[in-house]
C-alpha cells in the first residue's frame, strides 16, 4: 500500500479558496483592523473635545493625504465588514447557503462594499 506524504506546512501562497472563503477571511481581517483603530479614533476624539485648538488642530491634519487615505481604508473595513456580517447573518439563518447562492453573496458583498467606499472617496476629495 502506498504512503500519500503531508506537507509538513501549509503554503498560503498556493492555496485556493474559493469567493466566500476569501470573504470570510476579510470579513476577519477587517473586523480585526477595525478593533485596532479604536484607541487612534478615542484618542482623536478625546483631541478634538480637549479643547477648540485641538479641534482645528485635527481638522488641519485631515487635510493631509494619508490621514484620507486612512480614512478610506477604515471607511472599507467598516463597509466590508458590515455588508459580510449580515451575509454571516444569513447564512447563519440558512439564506442562501447554498453553493451557487454563497458565491453570489459573496460577490455582493465585494460589490457592495466597492461602491459605497468610492462614493465616500468621491464625497472625501470633494
């Protein structure tokens, strides 16, 4: 009888996952990218209530082109991770899960997610 040798790890770069797994994986990533930048959000927010220079000192800063490309990927994260959690809502409650109707969400969601943060970057550069 013939051994099948395992691999001794996993090689992520060769794996692949089919459209709702790589949901379900940034679905976590987003969420997890959302729960770090909460100290950075309380303390802007506890800046800007400190007192008014504070407030037109963060104002200033938001001008900055990083602080809006920060913004729009938090603005992703919390889109992405919105619009997958009620796909997870789902199928927890046996929507859609189905083969074909999981890819389906799943792509929805990426669409969704896509245009609604490019509408918010169209509205961020205006």
């Amino acid at each position: 009888m013939e051994t099948r040798t395992r691999p001794i790890h996993l090689d992520l770069l060769r794996i692949r996952l089919p459209l709702p797994g790589w949901v379900s994986i940034l679905h976590r990533l987003s969420g997890a990218l959302l729960f770090l930048a909460v100290p950075l959000s309380v303390g802007l927010l506890a800046h800007s209530l400190s007192e008014a220079a504070g407030f037109w000192a963060l104002i200033e800063h938001s001008r900055h082109p990083a602080a809006r490309l920060l913004a729009l990927a938090l603005f992703w994260a919390f889109a992405f991770h919105l619009f997958a959690g009620m796909r997870h809502l789902a199928l927890d409650a046996h929507w859609g899960a189905g083969l074909r109707a999981a890819r389906r969400s799943g792509l929805a969601v990426i669409v969704a997610s896509t245009a609604v943060t490019l509408a918010f970057a169209v509205w961020l550069l205006a």
